[in-house]
C-alpha cells in the first residue's frame, strides 16, 4: 500500500513536545507508513514574519490524508500577539476551510486514571461518553464587530450563526455514533434564554429522532450538564451541542476524567472532502512549555482516533491498549514527556 500523507502542525508551547510523542507511538502502532510534512506555523512564524496561514500552505494541507496538531497560542496578554490572531487565523480557519463540523471529544475515565470526583459519584456507573461538538458554525464564525471602539460607548457583538444545514448534519452524525453505542443523545443548549437558536437544534433533534426510534433522546441545558458532569457523568452516552457549549463541555469533561492531558479530539469532515485534524483537547500550556512536564498522553489518542478515522482501528486499539497498561501504572510518578512517549510506544 502506498504511504499515508500526513501534515504536522507542532504549533506552540508544550505543541512540539506532545507531538513528537504522538508521532513516535503513531509510528510504531501504525501498519502503513506515513509520509510526513511539518508546518512550522505557530506564533514563532507569526511573530518572524507576520504570516499565520498563507493561503498557499492551506491549499498544501488540503492535498494531505490526515493532520496532526499540537496546539496554537501565545503567551496571554503578549504586547506583539494579540488574542485571537493565531487562534482564529491558524486553529479556526484550519476547521473552517477543512468544514471539520464534527468535533469529536470522547471522555472515558481509564482505569488507573484519577478522577477528582467521589467514590459515590464514580460509584454510580462508567464514564465513558462522547460530545459531538459543531465545529463551523455558533459564536465562532466571526459574525460581529466592535464600534466605537475605546470609547465609553463601545458596543461589541459576536452573533451565534446556526444554519437548518450545520444543525442537521452534525446532529445526524451524532445520532448515528449512539445507535452504535449506547443508543443513548442528549442535546445540550439553554434554549430557554437562546430561544431561537435553541429552536433550531431542538426541532432537527426531533425530526432526526424519528429516523432513530431505538436511539433514546434526552434534553439538558447547558447549566444543568455542569452539574451532572460534577454529580452523575455515568448518565452521558453521546452529546450534541454547538460550538461554545462544546468547548466548554469538554474542558470539564477532562477534568473528571484523569485531567487535560489525557483528553483527545478529532476535527473530523465525514464526508471526506478535506483532510481531518486531531489534536488534544488542550492549548500551548505556555506556564509548562519547553520543560518536558507536558503528559503526551492526550496527543497520542488523538493520534489513535487519526489512524481510526483513516480505517486503522486495530492500530488505534493497540494505541489505546497501550495508554491504559500505561495509566495503570503511572501513579503520580513525575516522568518527562519523553519518557511517557518512550513507555506507551514500547507496549505497543
Ligand atoms: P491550556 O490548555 O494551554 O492550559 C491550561 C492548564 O492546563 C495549564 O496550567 C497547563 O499547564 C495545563 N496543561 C495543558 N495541557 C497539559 C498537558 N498536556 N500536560 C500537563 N498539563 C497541561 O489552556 P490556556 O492556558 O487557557 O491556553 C493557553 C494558550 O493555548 C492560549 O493561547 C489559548 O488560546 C491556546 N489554546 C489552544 C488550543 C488548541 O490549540 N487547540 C486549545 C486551548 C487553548
Ligand atoms: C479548543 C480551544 C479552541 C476552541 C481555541 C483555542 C480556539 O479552546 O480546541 O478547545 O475554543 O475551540
Ligand atoms: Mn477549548
């Protein structure tokens, strides 16, 4: 078989040193070989150059089979970087132009991964689910503005996009991911204060449903899902939400679930039109970055859901395998990055 593209986007922060775990145990887990392109975009390119994405690099990426990220984003409230530039610029315009609608976010507390909450909670059942979160459209479009801007009347927008189109798919998507789980969906807004856009997804929830009598359908606010995150997570199976609540789902999610550096995700575009992007769920870490300290953990599953997305689920089990013989042992033991990298990839 001829060799997998893969673009690598190392990006910045602790985004090098995760990544080159991830491709470490990628390699050694794979049964194809990968061909690798590394993009050095990040803040050090933006910073030298002025540059983000250059519309010729994207039209470069696109030409590839999968990308793999480490994260994007500065230091905060650096003077020469101001929010924003590289998050939008490189990270959201990636999931944009790449139409990754399906943000794909599994939690599952693995055992020997340690979870803040109570044995009484984690006593109640498993945790293991996964929010399905839109990715191109909601709060993050960019559809807004600032006016009079510095004044003591400004007045800032940023106004949440949902189209019937972007609802459905994405929630079509999350439909069929229950029946092949647990059949369980919960749809997550606040469509008592969101009233038209909650509208929307509660309607195409509805007519989706129908298509799926054996998938069963629950409703939460979004309020109401960070309580039972906290007191009940076992209840979750797969959850559909927009753009923001999903962000936020998912860092919460994490935290229960062994922390933020064992959290995967996938940029996933299902029908295949552009190449899909996995990354962890976390950012740059600029407070831990170029130590060693970072846990690849959450880089290397999402390297298992990139080779499961590409048709190597055998691989991605092995990946998985691996993790957990690994957290199973870990304890609180302080090892460098490296070092976790070395021990996942020699179980493998
Ligand atoms: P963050 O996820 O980078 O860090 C939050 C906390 O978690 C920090 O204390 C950090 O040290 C810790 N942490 C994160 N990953 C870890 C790992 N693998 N191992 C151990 N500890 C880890 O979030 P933040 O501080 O809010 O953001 C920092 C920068 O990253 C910002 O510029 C932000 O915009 C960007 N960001 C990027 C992504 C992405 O690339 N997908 C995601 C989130 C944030
Ligand atoms: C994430 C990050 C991004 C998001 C930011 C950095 C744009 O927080 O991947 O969760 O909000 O989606
Ligand atoms: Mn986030």
């Amino acid at each position: 078989t001829s060799p997998l593209r893969l673009a690598v986007i190392p990006g910045d922060g602790i985004g090098p040193e995760v990544t080159d775990e991830a491709l470490k145990v990628l390699e050694a887990a794979s049964p194809v070989k990968f061909e690798q392109s590394r993009y050095d975009l990040g803040a050090e390119r933006y910073l030298a150059t002025g540059e983000v994405l250059p519309d010729s690099v994207l039209a470069e990426i696109k030409e590839h089979d999968a990308i793999l990220l480490g994260a994007v984003g500065g230091k905060p409230n650096d003077p020469n970087l101001p929010p924003g530039i590289l998050e939008r610029g490189l990270l959201l315009k990636l999931r944009f132009e790449l139409d990754h609608y399906v943000n794909l976010r599994p939690s599952r507390l693995f055992p020997g991964a340690v979870s803040p909450l109570s044995e009484a909670v984690l006593g109640k059942g498993e945790i293991d689910f996964v929010v399905v979160r839109e990715g191109t459209e909601g709060l993050y479009v960019g559809n807004g503005g600032s006016m009079r801007t510095g004044t003591a009347a400004e007045v800032a927008t940023e106004v949440s996009i949902n189209t019937a189109y972007g609802v459905e798919r994405v929630v079509r998507d999350a439909f069929a991911r229950a029946q092949r789980r647990r059949r369980k969906l919960t749809l997550v807004h606040k469509t008592n204060v969101l009233v038209n856009a909650g509208a929307l997804w509660w309607r195409i929830t509805q007519d989706v449903a129908r298509e799926y009598p054996d998938v069963a359908v629950d409703y939460l606010h979004i309020d109401a899902v960070m309580i039972f995150m906290a007191t009940d997570p076992a209840r979750f199976d797969v959850i559909v939400t927009d753009n923001i609540f999903g962000d936020i789902i998912t860092d919460l999610a994490a935290a229960i679930t062994g922390g933020i550096g064992l959290a995967a995700s996938g940029n996933v575009n299902p029908d295949r039109t552009f190449p899909s992007m996995f990354e962890p769920v976390h950012g740059s870490a600029p407070d831990i970055a170029g130590q060693q300290k970072a846990d690849p953990t959450a880089a290397i599953l999402s390297a298992a859901l990139l080779l499961d997305h590409l048709g190597h689920a055998d691989a991605a089990a092995r990946i998985d395998a691996a993790v957990l013989a690994d957290l199973s042992e870990r304890g609180g033991s302080g090892r460098r990055t490296a070092e976790v990298g070395d021990a996942i990839a020699a179980r493998i």
